[in-house]
C-alpha cells in the first residue's frame, strides 16, 4: 500500500524561530493536506494542495505541492507557543470506485517550543 | 457554523458489548468517512460512504461496520468490541472532485473495559 515518510519526526524549537516538515511518498498523490492535531482532538485543516507546483500560505504557515506529485513541506514562519501540537501530512489519490479516497497519512511531526 | 460532529466524546464499553459511535455534519457533504486512530500513531481510514454507496478498506476487521441513514449522519457499530478496539475514532467529510479536502470530527474515546 502507499506510505509517507514525513519528517522530522519530532523538533524542538524556541519561540520565533520558523519551522520546516515534509512528507515524500513512493507514489503518486493528487491531493496534499496538512493537518493540525491537539491532544484529545481531532485533526484540523491547515493548507489544502490540488496541483502540482502550487505554493499556498495561510497566515504565517506555507506548503507546497511537490511537482513531481509525490512530495510536499510545510513552512512555519516566526513560531509561537500555541504552533505547539501534532502535524500531519495526508495524501489523497486518485478518484476510484465510488468517487472517494480515503487519506493516507504520514507518521507525524510532534512540535515542542521550548521556552 | 458548519461542522462536523461526534457523539459521545467519550465512550466507555466492556469488552464484548456492542457499541455505537455517532457522527453528523451540516456541511452537505457527499461522503462520509471513519478512522482509527491509536495512541500516538496516525489516523486509518476504516471505510466511507459516497452517497449510500458503502466503500469498505481490505483490512477492516468484520468486526466494525457503518451505516448511514441520510446524508446527515452516519455510524460507526463495534459488534464485539476487544481490548485492542481502544482507541480514538474520527469522522471525517469531504466533497468530491475539486475542493475535495476532508474536514475531522472531533472525534470519540472509545474505552474497552
């Protein structure tokens, strides 16, 4: 089955500084999400990919859409005590059967800002 | 707002004693998807629905199924559930075709005793 390999596993980081991650993956994706995950809750939408090539940002965090559709990084500029949490990348195929994919996750980024 | 939403947030079971798990969106969205998730690893998707069309992952245990009454809500039955059934389930929506990224519950701690 597909696998992302996201890394860092985990960093730890002090307030301000910006923040890198990425997921490579053996196969093809033709969606890229990242996701947000606090304990106890459920993961929350960060940057939604589409295309190959795009660059999309929100607020302080950017991602990109690796071209060769098998890779993406997530950006974090100018960190803050609540970055604090689990970040994941997902990957999403193509349509099939019912016109729905489930995601493929990677492993996680555990995000530790210390003071 | 619209949101996705799952209850209970917490559910407590004893091992073997069949369980339900409720998820519901306002989002009008076409499918419906469950995940488990265990401590300290990712999400799995268990199955979806698009529409009424039921979409079942290979490796999903018969001992977990779903329905889906209205596009609205949708189940999540754990027949018989064992110690290693613990875990956090998600409910997650998404549209199809463009814009297609899936939006998370909140999800349901599920403790087998």
């Amino acid at each position: 089955g597909q696998q992302l390999n996201q890394s860092p596993q985990s960093m730890f980081i002090q307030e301000g500084e910006d923040v890198s991650m990425n997921c490579t993956s053996s196969s093809i994706f033709n969606t890229w999400l990242w996701y947000k995950q606090d304990p106890g809750e459920g993961p929350v939408l960060l940057i939604a990919l589409y295309k190959a090539g795009e660059l999309t940002s929100n607020g302080r965090l950017t991602a990109q859409f690796g071209i060769t559709r098998k890779d993406s990084f997530l950006n974090i500029s100018a960190s803050i005590p609540s970055d604090v949490g689990i970040y994941f990348c997902a990957g999403q195929g193509r349509n099939s059967g019912g016109g729905a994919d489930g995601l493929t996750f990677g492993k996680g980024t555990h995000l530790i800002i210390q003071p | 707002d619209a949101m996705v939403i799952q209850n209970p947030r917490y559910q407590v079971t004893q091992f073997g004693k069949p369980v339900t798990l409720s998820c519901s969106q306002t989002l009008n969205h076409n499918v419906m998807y469950w995940y488990q998730q265990k401590s300290s690893q990712a999400p799995k998707l268990l199955f979806h629905y698009y529409d009424k069309d039921f979409n079942n992952e290979a490796d999903t245990p018969d001992n977990f199924q779903s329905r889906r009454p209205n596009t609205s809500f949708c189940f999540l039955d754990i027949r018989s559930p064992g110690l290693g059934d613990a875990a956090m389930y998600l409910c997650a929506t998404s549209r199809v075709g463009w814009d297609r990224a899936q939006f998370f519950g909140p999800g349901t701690r599920l403790t087998v005793l």
